[in-house]
C-alpha cells in the first residue's frame, strides 16, 4: 500500500532470516504484484509460498521489456519507497496474508531505475 492505495506493479521478495541457533535459513520467496496489488509467493514452483520463520520484505520495481527486441529498457519506479525493517512472520498450517505499508511518496526526480 502507497499512501492507503494498492501499488500495481512491481515484485516483492520475502527473504528468510537465521534465528537462535537455526543450521539454513531457507531459500527466499518472491511474486509480481498484480494490477490489484495482490501476490502470490513461490520458492521453487507457483504458488508454494515462502517458508515457515522470519522473513524481512523488500518492494521492488518491475522492468518492462521493449517487445520490438526483447530487451528490458525501463523500471518501472515505485510511488513510494519500499518499506525499511519490515519483518514478517509466515505461519505453518493456515493461509497467511499481508498488507505491506510502503514507505513515504517518492520525489518523481528521485526514483532511478531498480537493478535487475
């Protein structure tokens, strides 16, 4: 959410966190956000989801490929930047959902192109 409205593009990565004396961490989780500002994580296949524990959140924006060759030529900017420090908890054995608030609305001169 941007200023209490859905962002409509972009991707969003979960990455997982080491805890206490945890061994892994997990791979990390990530979606396209829809024209709706919905997404559905995947690890390894659509739809899977991100792994039970801690995940910090990032909001990135999504490149948009020139169909006349095939090259990505522009990110898409975010209207707000992503937020900082957010930490989620995925849940085992129930359906987990999220608003993610982004942070504050960005200066259109400030936002640069996103790295791929």
């Amino acid at each position: 959410m941007c200023e209490g409205q859905p962002i409509s593009s972009g991707r969003i990565i979960f990455q997982p966190f080491k805890e206490g004396k945890a061994k892994e961490v997990g791979k990390a989780a990530l979606a396209d956000i829809d024209p709706n500002g919905r997404f559905e994580l995947m690890t390894n296949r659509s739809g899977d989801g991100a792994v039970v524990g801690k995940h910090t959140v990032q909001v990135l924006g999504r490149y948009i490929e020139d169909d006349s060759d095939k090259a990505a030529v522009a990110a898409a900017k975010l209207p707000c930047a992503s937020p900082e420090n957010l930490v989620v908890e995925v849940k085992a054995g129930q359906t987990n959902s999220f608003e993610i608030k982004m942070g504050p609305k960005r200066n259109p001169q400030m936002a640069g192109p996103v790295d791929k």
